[in-house]
C-alpha cells in the first residue's frame, strides 16, 4: 500500500501472514540496512520509518531516475532474502 503526496510516498509493507519476525533486533537491523542502502545509493530519500513487530512504516521520496515500484521491490527482496 502507499499514498502518494507531493512527491513523498507513505508506504506501508507487512510480513506474510503478519507474522512477528521483527521483534527481534537482528531482523529490525536487515530492514535499517536496507533503508541505510537505498539512502547511500542514492535510490530514495529516507524521511522517516517505524519498524513494528509485523510490519513497516516508510515516508519517503523516490528519486526521479527511479520508480516507486522498481525502489519498493529492491528494499522488499533484500529484506526478504
């Protein structure tokens, strides 16, 4: 799901059957990681993120040479993987 305003994205992304995988602070920092990733790549510009125990919370802007969906599936598969 996202919401899309003025360029900022609202994005929100949950773990497969909302499953409680990101209690633990190994997994928080696979998900940091990437978000740290898309920064320094310059892919996204991080405004803001929660991490709750099933799912994600990211404002965020997409740089031009990117799209959101090509930006969302990055962070997904490494996350994922």
């Amino acid at each position: 799901m996202y919401t899309h305003y003025h360029n900022l994205y609202f994005t929100t992304a949950t773990i497969l059957e909302w499953k409680h995988l990101l209690r633990f602070d190994n997994l928080k920092n696979i998900v940091i990681d990437s978000l740290r990733y898309m920064s320094n790549s310059q892919k996204a510009v991080i405004y803001a993120f929660v991490i709750m125990p099933n799912h994600i919370h990211l404002v965020w802007h997409i740089r031009e040479e990117h799209t959101l969906s090509e930006v969302k599936s990055a962070l997904l598969s490494f996350t994922a993987h």
